[in-house]
C-alpha cells in the first residue's frame, strides 16, 4: 500500500472527529454527550494509526495505546461523575445545570412542546392466583 | 512572494471540493438531529447518503479495485453512517449500540493498516467496557425510556454548521496539502537503493581497491553521499537509522582506506555497508511502501518499553489515580451538593 491511501484514512478521521463535535454540542444527554467525545478520540486514533502505516514505524500505534489507557480513565470518571449529578437532579440532562454557566448568557428554555405521544398499549391485567408472598420494601441506594 | 489571500484560498477548485459535500452533510445532520418539530428523518438520511456518496467520490483517492479498497470504503462508510445514528437518534440506548459499531468499524480499519493488537485492544476496552458502562448507567437513570430531553437538541443549526466548517477546513487542508508529494518523501527508493546495495556486494568480491572503484562505478567517490540518502529516506525505521549510525561511525575509516588503497580494510566497509544496506531494503515493498513488522506485538512491547518508558509508567499512575479517584466520587452518599 503506497502512501496515497493515506489521505483516504485521515479523511476517515476528520469526518470522525467533526461528528463527534456536533454530537458533543447539539445533545443534551449527558451519556451521549461523552460518547461523542469518546467518537472525537476515535477519529484521532484513525489518524495516528495510518500514519504510523505509512511512516513504517510503530511510533503511532503506541500513541493510541496511550489514548485507550487515558480513554478508560476518563469513562471511570465520567461515569462516577455522571452518577453523582444524577443522584441530586434524578436526571441526566445537562440544561439542568444551567447555574454553571458564565453570566449575561440565556437560559435555554423549552418553550416548543413535544408532539403527542401515541398512547402506550394497555396490556391485559391478570387477576394474581394464590397469595402473594410477603416481601420487604426496595430500598434503592441509586 | 505575494501573501495569498483568503480570496486566493477560496477560489480554487479544491475549497469547493471540500465545501459541498460538507454542507450537504451538514443540512443532512440538521434534518436529522432530534426536534419536537421539523425533525426530517426520510430527507435528512437521504441527503446524508448524497453527502457520503460525493465524499467517497471527492474527498478520497479512488485506488484500484482490491479488496483492500472494498473493505476500506466498507468500514468506513459503517463508521459514518454509525456515527451519524449515533449522535442524532434520540434514544441513548440505541445510541450507545451505534457507537459500539462505530468501533468495530474503525477495528477494521486499524487491521487493514497492520495494527491487529490495536484493533484487539481497542474492541475490548472500547466496545467491551466503556460501551457497557454506559449502557449500565442508562439503564439505571433512564428507566422510563426517552426524556424530555432526548427529544430536543441544544442548538441544532449551529452546531452542525460548526462542524461542517471543522469537516471542511479540515479536508480542504488535506487535499491541498498534495498528499501525492508526500509520496516522494515517505516513500523508500527502493529500486535504486536495491541497484545500490548489489553493486557494493559484488565491489566487495573484487581484489584491489581499484577494480572495486571501477565496480562502483558512479557511486565510487560518493558513495558514502548515496548511502546516507538512503538512510535518510528510511530514517524513522531502526535499519535506516543503524544505517546512519553505521555511516557516521565509518566515514573517517573509509576516506583514509580508500587514499592508501588498502584492499582489506576496504573491504569489510563495503560488506558491512551492503548487509546493513540489504537489511534495510527488506523492510520495503518493490513500490517504496514500508512494512511494518509481523511481530507487531513484539514491535510494540519494543518501542513502549523502551522509547516510551517513562509514559508507560506515567500511565500507570494515571490509571491508579482514576480508579481511587472514581471509587472516592461514587461511593460519596447522602453529601447534598450546593
């Protein structure tokens, strides 16, 4: 393979990465906000891999074993981080935390409404047979 | 030399090569992105796929028809398209399943660019961890399935024009930056570099210092020059730089040699330049594109603990950071936060 698949590789990761900042900036989800960047870190392995290729040398690939490693650090994190947001606003929207902002910026409102939902399907009710055994009361340490 | 304007920039053919198919790519991701209303799905993947269509005609360097290329537009087509359901399909767990396939597709392309530890590593640790982590934490949070929040999105045009203009300058830059060129300097000469080296292996049979000369041929008074070009053109791989070493070391020992016209020491430079110089060929295709080696875990385990050390180390560190520092944050129960 000559050099020149190498522009169609970091093509690959240019448009990897553009995706990633667009996820990263238009969704309010917070997981989905880090999938995003974790897209962005895929697009810049795509990069350092083919480079590598066309140098000959494995200077790249051991760079995107450094990113993996600090990929599953920020995952770790992110995640107990998440978790902790989510325990006080029981939501993973990031417009809840509109406070963290700087000043002078507006809120960002929802003020169109959502389409009607289609009625969720009534399932049949079954009358429970026998007796029901005595269970304690959950208790969720979410 | 006149300075080159914007307007310089704009008008050549290849800005607009880089700027269609990023905006229509762009307006694709708009009608996709998640709206209470004026989210377009049929039209935006119809649109999205036009986009791709000109970005595989325009943006890359259509090849011969090996399966190489085949499976090259193949994965990378699935990680687009993947990627794009990723970020504009409103429920995050069907999401986080399209961006697992954005992974398994970007492992195909690290295997077709002779990275297969890489592409072990990186479906274990991406696709097989941090993707279930995530679909754990989801399935914790968001039992009830979409939010309100899911089906808006923040800022929908201007974030896609952001990234069309990210996608477009970046590949304007690369197709103007004449990958072709880059050919002629990363690629190995390899054919006069092969001429080279045998005609030193058969000077080194030869009986006086004379006859080798004669056998060199042009390459006689500079052959030392011919070498280190070679070197050069291979100096990011180890035999290139042994090469150069092995030049640096010898170059006195080689002027004084061949004035006194002294056949032995001669001799063993010229063995020793023809092996190093064969070693090195070996590590090139007939078309001047490097190999990588076989061993490509061994080649790794070489470079990470002897190049990069210190970051393996710092890496480590690192990891037992994060774990402590992970453990230390979830586990804080009943702390109201202000």
């Amino acid at each position: 393979m000559s050099a020149l698949p190498l522009q169609n590789y970091l093509v690959v990761g240019a448009i990897l990465f553009s995706l990633g900042a667009i996820g990263f900036l238009a969704r309010r989800n917070l997981i989905v906000m880090f999938l995003s960047a974790e897209m962005m870190l895929q697009g810049v392995a795509v990069n350092l891999v083919a480079f590598s290729r066309a140098h000959g040398n494995v200077q790249g690939q051991s760079f995107v074993l450094f990113i993996i490693t600090i990929a599953a650090c920020e995952a770790a994190l992110a995640m107990a981080l998440i978790l902790m947001l989510y325990r006080t606003k029981k939501s993973l929207d990031v417009t809840l935390w509109q406070d963290l902002r700087e000043h002078g910026l507006e809120p960002t409102l929802d003020r169109e409404p959502l389409p009607e939902q289609p009625p969720q399907p009534r399932f049949p009710v079954l009358t429970p047979s026998g007796l029901e055994p005595a269970h304690r009361e959950e208790t969720s340490n979410a | 030399m006149p300075q080159r304007t914007v307007l310089d920039v704009l008008s050549g053919s290849t800005a607009w090569k880089a700027l269609i198919p990023a905006a229509v790519g762009m307006a694709a991701l708009f009608l996709l992105l998640p709206r209470p209303r004026g989210r377009a799905p049929f039209i935006g993947a119809l649109a999205g796929f036009i986009a791709l269509t000109m970005m595989g005609l325009w943006w890359t360097h259509l090849g011969p028809v090996l399966i190489e290329n085949l499976l090259f537009y193949s994965f990378a087509g699935g990680a687009i398209v993947a990627g794009a359901r990723m970020i504009t399909h409103p429920n995050p767990v069907r999401s986080a399943l399209a961006f697992a396939l954005v992974v398994l597709c970007v492992c195909g392309l690290f295997l077709l660019q002779a990275a297969p530890f890489l592409m072990a590593a990186t479906m274990i640790v991406y696709a097989g961890a941090i993707v279930v982590t995530f679909l754990f934490v989801i399935m914790l949070a968001q039992q009830e399935g979409l939010s309100n929040a899911d089906l808006r999105s923040h800022e929908a045009l201007f974030s896609c024009i952001a990234g069309g203009v990210l996608a477009a300058a970046l590949v304007a830059v690369l197709l103007r930056s004449g990958l072709g060129r880059m050919q002629q300097v990363l690629s190995f000469p390899a054919e006069s570099a092969a001429n080279l080296v045998q005609r030193t292996r058969q000077a080194s049979h030869a009986t006086t210092v004379k006859a080798m000369l004669a056998e060199l041929g042009d390459d006689g008074p500079h052959l030392f020059t011919s070498y280190s070009r070679v070197g050069e053109a291979a100096r990011g791989s180890a035999p290139g730089r042994e090469l150069l070493i092995y030049l640096r070391d010898t170059a006195p020992h080689w002027d004084e040699a061949r004035r006194a016209g002294n056949v032995e020491a001669v001799r063993p430079i010229l063995a020793g330049l023809a092996d190093r110089g064969e070693r090195l060929r070996a590590g090139y295709d007939a078309d001047g594109s490097p190999r990588l080696p076989a061993e490509n875990v061994a080649a790794l385990g070489v470079s990470l603990f002897t190049d990069y050390f210190l970051a393996v180390e710092l890496a480590g560190g690192m990891l037992l950071v994060a774990t402590i520092g992970a453990i230390v944050i979830a586990s804080r129960r009943g702390e109201r936060l202000r």
